[in-house]
C-alpha cells in the first residue's frame, strides 16, 4: 500500500508531503492545477526516466520519495536475491535528480541501477492512464490479458523456455549453413593457404633460432678469431702476462702459492680456496672455448637453407599481414578448423535440424496446451466482460475473445482479439475500432477490475478513466473502483466527475497557489466540509449555490451508507 509521498523541488512542487490511506481514494483538482506533476512524479519513482526539466526552477536537486507498506505480498525473495535490506511495514523508494543530470535512485537507502527500481515499482504500483487505452490496439496486450486469467504462468514461462532455445538453433542452422555455402565458395583457396602453410613446417620460436644461425653463419671467421684470441689469452705462452704462462698457469700457480700460506697464516684459507675455484672456473672456460673454435665452421650450403626458410617464413608474414610465426600458425590452425567444418558440415547440419525439429515439436505439444487454457479463459472473460459492462450503460453490449491460430512465436501459436459491439444492430468488430471514447474507458475499466483480482498489485491509480462518461455511468465506474478497494487493494482515483469524487473514502485536492517564488501546485486531504465545497464546485463550476451544497452533501451522504 502506498503510505506516504514527498515531493521536494519538482517542476511546480516546492515541498510536498502527503500521506495516503487504505481503501477508495479520490484526487480532484482544477485542469493545469497539477495532477499530472504529481502523478509525473510518482512515474519517476516507478522507474521513468528524467532529466533536468522536472526540477523546479533556479533549484540545484530534486527528490521524491514514496513509503509503501508491503507486509501482505510476500515479497521478502526480492530484496535478498538484490542484498537490500527488507522492511515490509516501510519500504522507501527514493529518486534524487540534480541539476547536472545526474540522477540516483535508492531502494531502502540502497543505490541500486533504475532498472531494478522499475522492476519493483511494477509489483507496487500500477497506473492506468489515458494513454493507456491505446493498448487495446495491442494484440500483446489483449493475449496478455487472457493469460492472467487463465493463470498459465508456469506454462507460459516452459514454453518461452523452449521457443527460445528453438529461435536459437534456428539462427544456429542459418549461420552455419551462410558458413558452408562462404567456405565451400573458397574451398580451393582455404586448402591452396593451408597446404602452404603446411610445407614451411613453422614452428613455434622458429624464426628467432633461424635469425640467430644466419647471425653466426655469418660472422663465423669473426667468431673464431674473437674465440682463438681469447683461448690464447688464457693458456697461450706466447700471451702470457706473467713468467710467459697463460692466465690459467699464473692464477694455477697463484693458487698453490695461498695454499702453502694457510699453515702459516690461517686468515689466508677462503682466499686461497677462492683461488682455487677461479682456476677450476677458468680451465673448464677454456676448454668450451677449444670446443667452440672446432665446431665452429663456415658452412655456406646451410647458411643458403636458413636464408632460404627466413625468406620464405618474412614472405609468409607480408603476404597474411602478421609478424611472427606464431601468428601464421593461428592462421593455420583457423584455416584447418574451417576445412574440418566443410568436411563435417553435414554432420553439423544434420544434428541441429535433428534438435530443430525436437525442439519444434516440444514447443507445438506446449502451445497446444497453452491454447486449451486459454480457450477456457477467453470464455470466463467473455461472461465477465458482459456482466461488469451491462450495469455500465451497455444493456446490448456483446463482447468476444477470438483466438486464432499462428506459426509459433514467443507466447506460443495464438493470436488474440476483442471484438466489440454496443448494440444489437452493430456487428462485433476489434474494440479499438468501433468503441467511442467513453465506451473504451468503461472496457478497459472492466478489464483492470477482472484482472486485478488475479494479480497482487498492492496500489492501482487510474488518472481520469470516466473520460467520456458522467452521470449514473461514472457512479457505476465509482462502484467498480470502490468494489475493487474493498477486496484489499488500495485504488486511487484521479476524477474530474463529482460522481466519482463523491465516493472516495478518502479526498485530496491538488491546487495552485502564489507563493514568494512565484506559482506552486500543492495538494492536501480534504475535511468533510472541505469536501463538500470542493464537490459543489465540481457540481455547479466557480459560483456554488445551495443547491450545489444540497446535492453535494446527499452524494456524500449516500456514500457513507453504502460503506456503511
């Protein structure tokens, strides 16, 4: 139930703060007072988008916040599964736009994306508007209508569960059969690449050990000679620094030297330990060194295959517009996989027309289940349509649910109409067509009373429904909102007719005001007198007359009876 509204800094709203009761509640006010602000307002709560327009001029932020009692509708699973804290007794819905666009929404003080405040403002509130009427064009609308009264959600929901993993193979054949047409149209050129790919018999870091072999084929006499000079400088008498021996003899004979001071000088031992490990390092050094110089050869046939793989590995890459071989195997591996997928593709094609068709015969078996619930359904709302839209001024109404049959789509294999006719001379044809505008009010009306009983809508307000009637008609449309109060729902009537306003049990007045910052719309709840005037005004216009009083205060007074 919706408890409380505060508005602050929106549009023409300076601040306001008004508390909503249970039951049948009626909101009248002059055209352009703010109704519609107000109910703009309360859209922007439910999850509408905003953007700085609707702040009030000259101010740097709005909010709007809403208090809901929710402690009847089992609800508790939503804030767990989105980690909100659950208070069923004061959940808050809050929106704060500021004047930079920014806008934020908070659910029990909670940021949360707007996406998730919609989706729970669509289980808290719903609002009938005018436009609103424009969904009896909709087939969606009408079928939608049909399934709530059939009460086929569990169905419903395995159906689309199955119809979309049926549209998804569907688009799974289409593209894998665009692929085989694409890759058995470059069949020869796929398999040309790959076999190309295939002889260079790349490798992985094969390009890097390639370029490094023809560094040193290269330069291989400039390698040997640096080597040869090194190996002399180390054991070559010829280059001895010291008593014509090579670094080895003079580090050799340094180290025996050390060694024969540790009797004598104990200090000496790690140094002369090092020693001996610097001669060990240098000899086994020495010996890689011999070993390099005798393998090394100049071999100009190799050094011509490595230049001749290199060639051919850069040609590769300039011609496939990589730069590594690493990149041309990923290439030949796509290229393996697309031919894998030309020699396989029957199979492929095979097994998802298998699931295909599988999967068709499961969705039609569901639909056909879905259509005898909803063949049940649309009678039960055919006699309830007749029976709500009589008392509303239609003693020859007709009032039919078609449903005919279509190629599956995602609610199944019905297409839903509502014929129309309100009299006997007048062949029934789609209401949207045929119905006037008051005809349309008093339609949807009865539609809104038969399904809000089958679903758990906690608030329901209807902006001006009785468009187009007065009279004992809208006391009749009064009657319907005031029964559907009645049955633990709250309703809240937005009216122009005093008929309606009359029976509310509750009523606030939108109005307008001058203030310092020039005009503001507010609203209040109305005393009995108040409410006396208001609906004599709504009677007799700007010039209340006693007769105006009189007839006000006996449509109030007959109200109370009637709920008494």
């Amino acid at each position: 139930m919706f408890k409380q509204l505060y508005i602050n800094n929106f549009t023409l709203i300076d601040t306001l703060d008004i508390v909503f009761n249970s039951g049948f509640s009626v909101i009248t006010g002059e055209t352009g007072a703010g109704k519609s602000i107000i109910l703009g307002a309360v859209n922007l709560l439910l999850g509408q988008r905003a953007d700085t327009k609707c702040l009030k001029h000259g101010t740097k932020k709005c909010v709007i916040e809403a208090h809901f009692d929710i402690s009847r509708y089992g609800m508790q699973s939503f804030f767990d599964e989105n980690g909100i804290d659950y208070d069923a007794d004061d959940c808050i819905l809050r929106r704060e736009i500021s004047s930079s666009g920014k806008s934020r929404a908070f659910i029990n003080d909670t940021p949360v994306p707007l996406s998730l405040m919609r989706i729970l403002g669509e289980q808290l509130v719903d609002i009938h508007s005018q436009h609103q009427n424009l969904l009896l064009h909709e087939e969606n609308f009408q079928l939608n209508v049909v399934d709530i009264i059939a009460d086929d959600k569990q169905l419903l929901a395995e159906y689309k569960d199955r119809f979309s993993e049926y549209n998804s193979i569907q688009k799974a054949i289409k593209q894998l059969r665009e692929e085989i047409a694409e890759n058995k149209k470059n069949e020869d050129f796929i398999r040309f690449q790959l076999a190309e790919l295939s002889d260079a018999g790349l490798k992985s870091g094969m390009q890097d050990e390639l370029e490094q072999e023809s560094e040193m084929l290269s330069h291989v006499e400039d390698i040997k000679t640096a080597l040869y000079s090194v190996e002399n400088l180390l054991d070559s008498r010829d280059n001895a620094v010291d008593n014509n021996n090579g670094a080895i003899a003079n580090v050799k004979e340094a180290a025996r030297i050390l060694d024969d001071l540790t009797d004598i000088h104990p200090g000496i031992k790690t140094v002369a330990e090092r020693t001996e490990s610097c001669y060990i390092e240098l000899k086994d050094i020495m010996q890689e060194i011999a070993a390099n110089v005798e393998n090394i050869e100049f071999d100009p046939k190799r050094l011509e295959q490595v230049n001749a793989l290199l060639d051919k590995i850069y040609s590769l890459e300039k011609k496939h517009g990589v730069t590594t071989v690493e990149e041309l195997l990923t290439l030949k591996s796509n290229l393996e996989n697309k031919l894998d997928k030309i020699d396989n593709c029957d199979t492929d094609l095979t097994e998802l027309i298998r699931r295909e068709n599988e999967l068709s015969g499961e969705c039609r078996r569901i639909a056909e289940m879905l259509t005898v619930v909803r063949m049940r359904a649309a009678k039960e709302i055919e006699r309830e349509m007749s029976e709500r839209l009589v008392p509303l001024g239609m003693p020859k109404v007709k009032f039919s649910v078609v449903l005919e049959h279509k190629d599956l789509g995602p609610s199944g294999q019905d297409k839903t109409s509502f014929l129309f006719s309100a009299n006997t001379s007048t062949p029934m044809r789609p209401v949207a067509q045929v119905a006037s505008g008051g005809e349309i009010a008093r339609v949807m009306l009865s539609l809104k009373a038969m399904i809000s009983g089958a679903v758990k809508l906690p608030t329901i307000i209807f902006d001006e429904i009785d468009t187009g009637v007065s009279g004992k008609i809208a006391e009749k449309m009064a009657d319907i909102m005031q029964d559907m109060s009645c049955a633990g729902r709250q309703v809240i009537s937005i009216t122009h007719l005093p008929q309606i306003a009359a029976k509310g049990m509750t009523h606030y007045k939108v109005y307008k005001e001058e203030g310092c910052d020039g005009t503001i719309s507010n609203m209040r709840m109305l005393t009995k007198d108040e409410r006396i005037t208001e609906i004599a005004q709504m009677l007799s216009g700007s010039e209340i007359t006693e007769a105006a009083i009189s007839n006000a205060k006996e449509l109030i007074n007959t109200n109370i009876k009637i709920q008494k």
